[in-house]
C-alpha cells in the first residue's frame, strides 16, 4: 500500500459509531479499513488517540474564482475541506461573459484566470490546472439570467426563459450538481417563483438540485422558506436552504418555525435540506446591504450600521476593520452615505462582515437532522474576510461538538461528509469504506479548535495533523504539502 494510518479511531461519515483500526490506501482509494497486520507501506502514519475522517465537504463555498486565484487553497484544506461545492448564492461561473461581472465580488480579474465559457469548459479547465482540494459545481441562476436578458427587472420572456434552461440543462449533463439561486441580489432578485420552478422542472430529468439563497432571512422568513419548498415540490428536485438563519432580533426565534415547515415538507415527500455555518455574523457585500436598504426591501434585516464592519475594501486597505458608524464619524456624514460613498469608491468589492443571528437560533439550527455544514466564505485577497474562510469545520468540532455537546462527534462528521456527499451525488466521496475515494481528514477530538477572529482571520486551525484528497497528503503534520490533486466532480446526483 502507499499509506496505511494505524491505530486511529475512524468516523466512517455514517452517523455511527466509530471503531478503532487501520486504513489501508492504494492510488487515490481506500483499500482496507481493520487491521492490515503486518502490511507495508511507502508512508506509515501513527494515529493512536486522534479521530479519522472522511475529508470535509464544504456544502456553501464562493470559490469558483479562488481555486485558480489560490490553487493550493490552504484556507479550505488546512481546516480539513477536501471538496468545496462552488456556485453558490445565483453567483455562477458561467457563461463567463456574464459570470465576470461578480469578480470583483470575489477578489479575482480577467488576467488571474484560463479561458472558458461553458459550465463543461469550466469543469474542465479546473482538472487541467487542479486545486488543493475537489470541486463540485453548481449552476448559478444569476449568471444564466444575466446572459439571457441583462439586469431586466421582469419576467423573462419565452426565448429569454429556454435560453437559460438550454444552459442550465447542458450544465447539469456536463456534470454540474443543480443551480442555485441569490433571490436578495441582482439579478436574481428580479425572478420570480414560476421562472424558478420552470428551471427546475427543466433540470429534473437530468438530476441536480435546487440550492437556494431565500429572498427574505428576516420578517419575511416563513415566506421564503415556503417558496423555496414550493419550487422543490412542484419541480420534483430536492432543495437545499442556504446559510439557515433568522436576521436580525426583532426575528430570533423563528427558526423553530421554519425548522417545523422543513420537517412538515419532508413528511410530504420534499427533499429538503439545509446549511449553516456556526457564527452570529455573517458577510456579503455591501453593495447589496446598501441596495436592500435603500429599495426597503429588507431581505437582509433591518439595517443598524452599527453592527457592520467593512471587512475588505482593496482601494482602501486603512478602512478595513472599521465599522461603518466609525468612518461615518470620522467623515461628519450619516453611515448611509459613507456606505454610498465606499460602493461608490469600491463597488462590488466592499465586503462587510454583520452581526445579526442569535446564539440560541445557531445551536437550534444545528441540532436540527437536516443542518449540513458550510463556510459561506468569500475569498477575498487581502482584508479582513470573516474568520469562517479559515475556521467553520474546527469551530462546529471543537466549540459545538467537543465543548458546549451541541452534536455528537459522529452526527458532526455525518453532516459534513456522507450526508453531503448524498444529497450533492458526489459519488465515492463522504465515506471511509474499501474502494471510495481517500479524501480523509486526522484530526486530534480534544485540541481542535478555531484559531481565526475576525480581528485576525487569516489563521489556520489548531488539531488538524493530516489531509488527504484523492491518496495524496495535502496537509502533513499540519503544514500544507504544496501538493494540488484536486479535480472537478461530475454529479450523480443522490438525494
């Protein structure tokens, strides 16, 4: 064998309960899983008393620019992520023509990137230059609407609509796992419910999934999840929620309401799931902070600058980490007008991280069978990115599961591994058994922990010794390898 790890206490990404044994690797599988006796190997690891675990499936990721930008993709990996699922939010990497307009969203530029133009260019492009860690894909709805009608603020018209479900459904044959929708930014916030259920409906003879960034988190939550459920049951594709909260605390507490609509969905046969990542803040951009204030819209909560702080704002780097209140009272104007003021200077680049969800609805919402695991990080270059780019998957297994019993430590890996790799039909991946992928994470139960604040995120975990991803060590002994054997993973689409 190439590596055989001995003696570690292995989650297999079922849910079970673990055993201790050995794990045998050959190539980029996973020969054995027991006692491999006397078996030899080129790399032999001693993993008495740390836990084994299928590689870490980040189910929320806006990476689809970074794995080029940053191949090596230290930030994911050194926490354990051997699969990001990129296209998040309505954000899509294609058609590129109109999947260039969030670059700046993302810290990227034409000149850092190869050329393609489809969603199979794209997948492509990522094996022939490959990253630190696998790449599932989705669809993202604001790029398909962008390329078919613009910014339109309607309906799309007969040719517009089978313009965007002959991309979408190319996408998906070519691989893709569903498309997602951003139903607070632009231009997806112009749609409305009959074109998505006609997209999915398009989508559904050839698998995918329908994830969703709702149109309200806040007031108007109840409405959104009903929506999102809507288009899952009358499409017949399985849904997923994205970054499940309440925003704001004239609304802490509805979770247990939207959590009993999901339950009530799944009873009826929808396929619904959802994501989290485990903080009170969260971060977006502040164009659309700016624009959800402005239209009163209010899909984000009501805004109170106070609780906004200007996380990235590549122009002006003596900004970041200031909030929005504070440059307003350095600059005698109303933190409306110096959040116009940063748009006008920034644009699309101006990230904000926002205090707004309830300890108690966090720890509702990953208690819940449903919650999977995602880090919602943007990958901004240089700044302040919110500390869950580098810390989401030690957080949940060292704060929740380890300190406060939020999960136990198997129902965790479930969630991030094989429970993931279900619903996503990312084949031979989430699961530590003879024959699937080695895509593995050793990691010690008792140190884990997340190092990244958000005065100093930019630090990698503490308790992670190894990663591999497809037999290849990417982390050893916690220091990044340098290696990148990633690859683009073409759906088979489970749940």
């Amino acid at each position: 064998m190439d590596t055989v790890i001995r003696g570690a206490t292995v989650y297999d990404g079922s849910g079970g309960p673990p055993g201790v044994g050995d794990v045998g690797v050959t190539g980029e599988r996973i020969e054995a899983v027991g006692d491999v006796g006397g078996e030899r190997a080129g790399v032999e690891v001693a993993a008495a008393g740390l836990a084994l675990a299928p590689g870490f499936i980040d189910v929320h990721s806006h990476d689809d620019f970074a794995v080029f930008v940053s191949p090596e993709m230290d930030f994911k990996v050194g926490q354990g992520v051997t699969t990001d699922v990129v296209g998040n939010c309505g954000f899509g990497a294609a058609p590129f023509g109109s999947a260039r307009a969030f670059l700046p969203f993302f810290g990227a530029d034409r000149q850092s990137l190869p050329l393609w133009d489809t969603y199979g260019q794209y997948l492509d492009a990522i094996d022939a230059d490959p990253p630190g860690l696998n790449v599932a894909v989705l669809v993202g709805h604001g790029s398909l609407r962008l390329d078919a009608m613009g910014n339109e603020r309607r309906p799309p018209t007969d040719l517009e609509l089978a313009r965007m479900t002959d991309t979408l459904t190319a996408a998906v044959e070519a691989g893709c796992a569903g498309y997602s929708t951003g139903l607070i930014y632009e231009p997806g916030r112009y749609s409305g419910s009959e074109e998505l259920i006609a997209l999915a409906e398009a989508m559904a003879p050839v698998g995918g999934i329908y994830a969703t960034h709702m149109r309200n988190e806040a007031e108007g939550l109840l409405s959104a999840v009903r929506e999102a459920i809507r288009i899952g049951e009358e499409s017949g594709v399985p849904v997923q929620i994205s970054h499940h909260k309440a925003s704001g605390p004239s609304v802490w507490g509805l979770v247990n309401e939207s959590l009993a609509m999901i339950d009530d969905a799944r009873k009826r046969g929808v396929r619904v799931t959802a994501d989290q990542y485990p903080y009170t803040a969260g971060s977006t951009s502040l164009f659309a902070v700016l624009q959800n204030y402005e239209e009163g819209t209010a899909g984000i909560g009501v805004v109170d600058w106070s609780t906004i702080v200007l996380a990235s704002s590549p122009r002006h780097p003596d900004w970041e980490g200031k909030p929005l209140s504070e440059l307003a009272a350095a600059s005698a104007v109303s933190p409306d007008e110096v959040a116009r003021r940063v748009v006008a200077d920034e644009g699309y680049g101006a990230i904000v991280v926002i205090k707004s969800m309830s300890e108690d609805d966090v720890r509702t919402v990953m208690a819940h069978p449903t919650t999977m695991i995602g880090s919602d990080g943007i990958p901004t270059v240089g700044g302040k990115p919110h500390p869950r780019l580098y810390g989401t998957f030690a957080r949940v297994l060292g704060h929740y599961v380890r300190d406060d019993q939020v999960l136990s430590l198997e129902q965790a890996v479930h969630r991030m591994t094989g429970m993931p790799a279900a619903k996503f039909g990312l084949t031979g991946r989430g699961t530590i058994a003879p024959g699937a992928y080695a895509d593995m994470v050793l990691f010690d139960p008792a140190t884990i922990d997340d190092i990244a604040t958000y005065d100093s995120p930019r630090q990698y975990p503490a308790g992670i010794s190894h990663v591999w991803v497809n037999g290849t060590a990417v982390v050893a002994r916690g220091v990044h390898t340098g290696a990148r054997p990633g690859r683009a993973l073409r759906s088979r689409h489970g749940e």
